[in-house]
C-alpha cells in the first residue's frame, strides 16, 4: 500500500510542476520570401528614378550652363528622354552626351537641345520645321511648347520609328516626312522658325526661304568630321543676320545636294 501511495505522490510532483522540469516545445522555424513587387510597382519606382534624373539634369546641365527660358526648362523637366533611347542605353538616357540611336545617328547632348531650342524663341501657335528627326525627342520637345511642328528625316527606319514613337506618346501634331531635310518641306512653308539637327557644310538656301519674315534658324555648319559653329539665322527681310552661339559637334547632314 504505501508503494502505490508514493507513486502516486510521485505522478502528482511531476503534473504540478515539481520534480524535474519539463522542456517547453520549441517553436517551429518559419521561411518568409517577401512577395516580388508587382509590374505597376517597378514601373512606379523605375518612374520616379528617371523623374529624379531628369531633375538633376535640368539643374546641373542645363540651368547651370545658362539657359534661362522658363517654358524650355519646364519642359525639359517634363518629356521622357529614356524613351527616345534605346533600351541597352537607358542607364545613360540623362547623361550629359549624345547618344546613338543607329544608322550613324545620335539623340543629342541635353543641353544642346534645350539651348538650341531657346533660340528659337518659341511662342504658342508658331509653326516650326526640324530637320532630322532622328529618335523624335526634338520633335517632342517643339511639340510641347507649340502647335504645329513638321519634321523631316532622310533614314526611312528612323523615320519610321520616331513617328511611332511620337504617337505612341500622344504627340498629334507632329508630321514627320521622309525626305531629303536639305530642301525643307515646302508644302507647309513659311516657317516662324526652323532647327535642324545634323551639320550642313553651309546655311541650305532652301531653308532660308522657307523662313517667314523676322523667323529664325538654328543651325550648325561646319564641314563634316570636324567642330561645327552653331548658329541663329534671323530673316529680316530681304536680308538675313547670322549670329555664333559656339562651337559644337553633330553628325554631318546627308543627301544629294
């Protein structure tokens, strides 16, 4: 009897806590794999990364160098440059350089497209010629400051892109023409102002009728393979009044004239 008295005394110690502890069970260890952001939130952050780029671009390129015009800086703060690059150059489309685009072509150096831009002295409902329309961002930048903008380009693949490209984007009134840029378009002539994007070795006469009184050009001229001197034609006229805006560099114009 007074064994089963001390088993009993012995089964109540160990169920009250007495007597030998009792390890707790261990909790069992969970992996956790945060889910992958989704396509709209790379979207979002790959946005405000190239937002904050071209912000800076803005100021440490372009205001920096002394672009001053409230509008062309407002809107260089605004158009998409990487989309006008291609994809393997993204991580450079706010670079202070030009870029190639193919077929031996460029997407200017930032800078030089708000400068050149600021020249013109763009007003709403002016009516403005490019000449060589490349990846279409120049074309892009006119379109936000004025209503009619054409545009010519002598590569059919370039054209052909870049008018995608523009539509894609909304840009409605913007025409793009493959041709020879050397004679301008005539068709929708004359021109409150007109820049061309690719170096002629001389101010084509054809442009310069195309001009409107008191219109302006911007141009660079120099011969191919070589610095070229940017320059602002102004019509006045029968005269025409060239001033140097400086050296620079741009990929030859092209053509049979």
């Amino acid at each position: 009897m007074w064994t089963r008295v001390l088993a009993l005394a012995a089964l109540l110690l160990v169920a009250s806590g007495c007597g030998e502890p009792v390890e707790p069970p261990r909790p069992t260890a969970l992996s956790f794999t945060p889910p992958a952001p989704t396509p709209t939130e790379t979207r979002v952050k790959e946005d405000e990364a190239f937002t904050m780029a071209r912000q800076h671009m803005v100021e440490s390129q372009i205001k920096a160098r002394g672009v001053t015009d409230s509008d062309v800086l407002a809107i260089m703060r605004k158009v998409p440059r990487h989309l006008f690059v291609p994809p393997e150059l993204l991580d450079q489309a706010y670079a202070d350089h030009p870029l190639p685009i193919g077929e031996g072509q460029t997407i200017s150096q930032p800078y030089i497209v708000a400068l050149m831009t600021e020249y013109l002295k763009l007003k709403r409902g002016d009516k403005v010629l490019e000449i060589g329309t490349g990846s279409g961002y120049q074309a892009a930048i006119l379109a936000e400051l004025t209503d009619q903008v054409y545009t010519v380009e002598i590569i059919p693949s370039l054209g052909k892109k870049a008018e995608g490209r523009l539509k894609s984007l909304g840009y409605t009134n913007v025409q793009v023409k493959v041709a020879d840029g050397y004679y301008g378009w005539e068709e929708h002539a004359p021109y409150d102002a007109i820049v061309v994007t690719c170096a002629p070795d001389h101010v084509p006469p054809p442009l310069v009728q195309q001009l409107k009184d008191g219109g302006r050009m911007v141009v660079p001229v120099g011969p191919p393979g070589a610095y070229q001197t940017l320059k602002q034609v102004v019509k006045m006229g029968d005269k025409v009044v060239s001033y140097d805006l400086g050296g620079v560099v741009f990929v030859p114009m092209t053509g049979k004239h």
